[in-house]
C-alpha cells in the first residue's frame, strides 16, 4: 500500500482533542488507490473501531456528502464532495510556494544549487534556484529559457510529451551543440526520453556546460501530468559518477514529495512512474530530506 503524509493529530493539545473528529479522519484516511472501496467491516479493521461504531460514522459521512455507498455492493467510497473540497485545495496551491521548502530542503541534503523548471514554448524556463553555500556555483538565470535536449530538467519535462511532439520541438529549435558530449541526434535522444521515463530522473552530464553535472526529477500534479522538473547541478568535482545513485534518490524523493502535496497521489499515472522508481533503483533505505530542484 501507498504511504501518505498525513497531518499528525496527536500533536494537537490533549484539551483540544476530539474523538469524533479524530475518528472521521481515521475513516477516510482508510480509502487509498489500493482500497477505493469498502465495506463496514473492512473500514472497522482498518480503524480500530468496534463494527456499529464504525456504522454509525459511515452513514453519517454518507449523509453530508464525504462518502458514497454502491447501492448493489453497499460497499463505500469516497464521495464527491471530497473532490470538490480537494479541487479548492489546488487551486489555492501555487507551485512556488509549495515547491520552496522541497528545494531549500533538498539543497542541504545534497550541499549543491537547486532549480525548479517548467515548460514553456519548448524551452526549460527556471522559475526558482536556491544556491548552494559553496565557492564554485551554478550560473544561471530565473526566467530564463534553457535547452530543453541538453539540460536534465529539460529532459524530465521532454520525456512525458508524445514522440510527435518532442520533434515538433526540436525542430522548431534545433539540437545545437553546446558541449563535445550534448546529444544532437533526436533517435539518441528519444531513446534517452524512454530511460528517464523507466528510472525517474535525468542527468545533464556536461551537455550544456562544460565541468557541471545535474540531476532532475518530474512533479506531477493531480492528472499526473509532469507539470515541472526539480533538480540539482554542480561540478563534476563534487557530483562524481560515485554519487550520482545517491543524488538520483534525493532528487526523486524531493520530486515525490513535492507531488504529493500538488494530488498526484490521487493518478494512476503518479502510482505508475512511483512503482517503476522502485524497481529500478536500489533497495536501500533512502536517505529522508525535504527537497527541491535544478536542471
């Protein structure tokens, strides 16, 4: 089963609990992708609760809207009402301020430049960089559009386009040569797209500047799709080869999280490329930190 951050509510001032509303949490936090549906005893099980308390709760939650009932299977769901009440949650999220402690967060874990990224007009426009306290630094500039096919944030938003329009793209802008290793075939590229794709991230190794290397990740939103990319950069000195697994993890964690907090739990799509991450990256613990982003 899929974990999710939920809000703790033992933190909560012991004279300012609730039972009821920490019972009604309980409930609900019991519906995930796994188990969309289910019945009085089930919910019960996964609650704690005594059968007839946990009936009581269902029909009232049911009564206002939060949950639904299969008339056939009388089994429950959660109910439109919580899409509604999500969808204002979103639109009140902006992208900046969710994203900011993800990338402050990352760049502590990894001690390099952070960067978030979206696409637009088939260009990698930075729209956030947190720097790192070191001498040697990231030059780069917000607002300003990179190489979509040479950097690995501009990779990340690539590899969830169509093939069609991934060229399209690159025709409109070309593949220029930045560096003796940025990749200027569009196949090789395609096929690169595919790799980012299977194992969550991408690496600039050198393809737009000479000396840096720089690991992404996609953020997803609530549909699934990749809206941005987070990443870090910095020289080749400091993010070896050696590194690059351990950097990989952090970047994509920080993604995760970040997409997370954006619904993308809520998409078959997020539960996907997730699964796929974890088949394709090593089975050790990963190392936990708040993260966010550059190419």
């Amino acid at each position: 089963m899929s974990t999710i951050a939920r809000p703790d509510i033992h933190a909560a001032p012991p004279r300012y609990r609730i039972q009821a509303v920490e019972r009604v949490g309980a409930i609900l936090d019991a519906f995930s992708p796994e188990n969309p549906e289910m019945g009085v005893t089930e919910v019960a099980e996964r609650t704690g609760l005594h059968k007839s308390t946990a009936h009581r709760f269902l029909v009232n939650l049911e009564a206002v809207g939060l949950l639904e009932r299969d008339a056939h299977s009388q089994r429950y769901r959660l109910g439109l009402r919580m899409f509604e009440m999500g969808g204002i949650v979103l639109e009140q999220m902006s992208l900046w301020d969710e994203a900011l402690p993800f990338l402050e967060g990352l760049v502590r874990g990894s001690g390099e430049t952070g960067h978030l990224a979206v696409l637009e007009r088939g260009e990698a426009i930075y729209i956030e960089k947190v720097e790192a306290r070191r001498a040697l630094r990231i030059p780069s500039a917000m607002g300003r559009g990179y190489p979509a096919h040479a950097t690995s944030l501009g990779k990340v938003l690539l590899s969830d386009l169509g093939e069609d329009e991934i060229r399209d793209i690159l025709g409109a802008h070309g593949m220029a040569s930045y560096t003796r290793t940025t990749t200027t075939d569009a196949d090789r590229l395609l096929a690169e797209l595919a790799l980012v794709s299977e194992r969550g991230f991408a690496i600039d190794d050198e393809e737009y500047d000479e000396g840096l290397r720089c690991i992404g990740a996609p953020i997803r939103d609530h549909t699934g799709r990749v809206v941005a990319a987070i990443g870090i950069g910095g020289p080749v000195t400091r993010i070896t080869p050696e590194r690059v697994d351990d950097l990989a993890r952090l970047v994509i964690d920080a993604a995760d999280g970040l997409s997370r907090r954006l619904g993308a739990t809520q998409s078959r799509a997020f539960t996907r490329a997730a699964r796929r991450v974890r088949a394709t990256t090593p089975s050790t613990p990963r190392p936990t930190a708040v993260l966010r982003a550059t190419r």
